[in-house]
C-alpha cells in the first residue's frame, strides 16, 4: 500500500519554506540550523536541485523547524507511506500505515460481563495472523516470520466507549498498525509478529498476565495510544 508519491511532493505538503533562519539546532542532526544539512540532495529526474541543503522547513501545523533535507532522509528511510511524523512532538501529517503482515481480524459478540463492566456485554476481537516470509519494510526481508500465540482473543466492555476503541481498532488494523514484526521483548524471540504499543487485553475473566480486567483507566489508556498513531474520531469526519 506504499504511496507513489514523490518524497520531495509529500515533505513539501507538509512543511514549508523558513525564510530567517531561526537561531536553533535540527532536531534530526542536531546541528545549528543556520548550517547546511549533511545529507546529500537527491538529484530530480530533469536533474535539478528540489530541497537544497540549507533549505530549514517548518511543519505547519505544530510549527517546528528543522533541515528539510534532514526530514526528507528520515522519510526515506521509513516505510515512505506518504506520511511525515514531526520529531519534535510526534504531530502526524497525512496517514501513518505501519507493517503489520497479512491476516484477519474478527469480532464477536459474548452476553458474559467483564470483570469492572458490570452493566454490559463483551466484544470479543480474534486476530489470526499465519507466517510468511518478511517484506522490504521489516527488519530481515527475504527471511521467514513465526508467529506466536495466534489467534490471539482480545477482550472490551460492550458500551459506548468500548465500541468507539473498537472501531477505531478498524482502523488501526487497516493501517497495518496493531501488530509489527520484530522481537519479542517478552520471549527475546526475533523475526516474529509482536504487538505494536496499542495494548489490547488477552485475558477476560483471569487477570494473570496484567493484561486483563479489571482496569478502570484501560479504554481512555488505549485511545491515547491510538492518538499517538494518529488514530482517532477525526477519521471518521468526512
Ligand atoms: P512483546 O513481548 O514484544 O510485548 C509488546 C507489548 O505487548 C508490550 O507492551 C507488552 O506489555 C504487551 N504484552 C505482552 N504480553 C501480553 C499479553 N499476554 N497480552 C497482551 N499484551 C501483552 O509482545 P508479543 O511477543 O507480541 O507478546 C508477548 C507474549 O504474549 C508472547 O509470548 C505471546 O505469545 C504471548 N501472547 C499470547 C497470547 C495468547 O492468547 N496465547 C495472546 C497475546 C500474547
Ligand atoms: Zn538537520
Ligand atoms: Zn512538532
């Protein structure tokens, strides 16, 4: 789902041109700004310059300034998905994909209530994900993935918060942001399907893991997480 976007085209939709260079440092090169970046200008195809070196940029919504050049290097060397995160405050610009592989997410509906949501039913979440070979965006492409623990079931109250996370976790899932490839920091296994910092509860009536119920502070924790992937009700405006 990469974008054939130009990379000059997307950084210059979302940042722009600082005329009098502030007095900082590049937050990617930690230079003064008022030096040129250290990356090299990639030549355009009619072999022009399009983002010199000492161009400084400013993201237009949150307002920091660094080396264009400097963003332009760290995006290419990202999944290039057509999005820009600012490194200073994490603003996301555009839509933020990740690399989650093939597989399937399911829901269910379950009468029983969790443990802290009495009033309510369950929504039940299965995500089945098989092994496959790793892409050019994970960490060893060509290399074969494991995956543990599928299908992993995941657990929500039934009420208006738990299915606002639920579709949001749509979302996510379609972003390829639930799960990533990489190594487990429970098992220290690499080249295996790990979650991917949007915490999901596994466990519905026992809680031995910690990843199960009750825990008040779990549904407004996760929607922080799904905001800091650039998740949240703003998808859903048209
Ligand atoms: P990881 O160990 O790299 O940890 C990544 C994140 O997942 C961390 O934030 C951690 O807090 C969270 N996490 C760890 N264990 C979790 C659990 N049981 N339920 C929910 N979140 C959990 O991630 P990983 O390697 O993907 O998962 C950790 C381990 O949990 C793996 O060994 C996996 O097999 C196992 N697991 C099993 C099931 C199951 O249904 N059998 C479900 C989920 C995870
Ligand atoms: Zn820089
Ligand atoms: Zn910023």
């Amino acid at each position: 789902r990469a974008s054939a976007q130009r990379p000059e085209e997307v950084i210059q939709r979302y940042m722009e041109i600082v005329a009098g260079v502030p007095d900082e440092d590049c937050i990617i090169c930690m230079d003064q700004l008022s030096n040129p970046s250290g990356y090299e200008t990639p030549s355009t195809e009619e072999g022009g310059q399009s983002i010199l070196p000492v161009t400084v940029g400013k993201f237009i919504k949150c307002g920091h300034t660094l080396h264009m050049l400097c963003m332009l290097a760290m995006y290419n060397n990202g999944t290039k998905d057509g999005s820009l995160q600012c490194p200073s405050c994490k603003t996301i610009y555009g839509e933020k994909t990740g690399t989650q592989p093939k597989g399937k997410m399911e829901i269910y509906s379950i009468a029983q209530s969790l443990p802290g949501h009495p009033d309510c039913g369950t929504i039940q979440i299965i995500y089945s994900i098989p092994p496959g070979i790793q892409g050019p965006e994970h960490p060893n492409p060509g290399q074969p993935y494991t995956c543990r623990g599928f299908p992993r079931f995941c657990f929500l109250p039934d009420n208006d918060k738990g299915r606002k996370v639920l579709e949001l976790l749509k979302v996510a899932w379609m972003r390829r942001l639930i799960f990533t490839v990489g190594t487990s920091s429970t098992t220290g296994e690499p080249d295996t399907v790990v979650w991917n910092g949007i915490h999901h509860k596994t466990e519905m009536m026992s809680n031995l893991s910690g990843h199960g119920y009750p825990d008040p502070n779990y549904l407004d924790n996760v929607l922080s997480e799904l905001a800091s992937q650039g998740v949240t009700e703003d998808c859903f405006k048209p």
